[in-house]
C-alpha cells in the first residue's frame, strides 16, 4: 500500500511541475485528478490487494510514460491514463 501512495505522490508532482499559458486543464483539474487516481487505487488495493503488484507495474510505466510531462494538458493526460489503468 505503501508503495502505491508513494507512485501516486511521484504523479502528483507532474501536476505541481506542469505548467501552462493557456491550458486546457487548470490546476483545479489536475488535482481533482490527481484525487480521483488516488481513490481508485487505493479502491482497487483494498477490493483485491493481491492485484497489487500488478498495479504497481502498470502505474508505474505510466508514470515514467509521463515523468517529462511539462504542461498541465499532459498531467492531466496521465491522471486520465493512470484512473483508467487502475479501473482496467
């Protein structure tokens, strides 16, 4: 569990390094986001934590997919991709 909270920190700081003149996603967005990701997972480790390390793997490729990730559009992007593998 540890672990997750841990990638989910590290996806949150794409939100708080992404920056933007005229985003589509604003940081309101982004950390809306960035909860609804956190909640999903830590949804799925509870309802099934022997799904763990395979959500692990999956998160954390998105993650490092996203680690250059310099605009809120991408964060935001990778929220959506990171809920979607989470629910997947």
């Amino acid at each position: 569990m540890k672990k997750f909270l841990l990638v989910a920190v590290g996806v949150a700081a794409l939100a708080g390094s992404a920056c933007s003149k005229a985003p589509e996603c604003t940081a309101e967005m982004a950390t809306k986001k960035a909860q609804d990701m956190t909640t999903a997972l830590q949804e799925a480790i509870t309802k099934d934590p022997s799904k763990a390390a395979d959500l692990t793997a999956k998160v954390q490729a998105v993650t490092t997919k996203y680690q250059g990730a310099t605009t809120l559009d991408e964060a935001c992007k990778a929220y959506d991709e990171l809920t979607a593998t989470i629910k997947g």
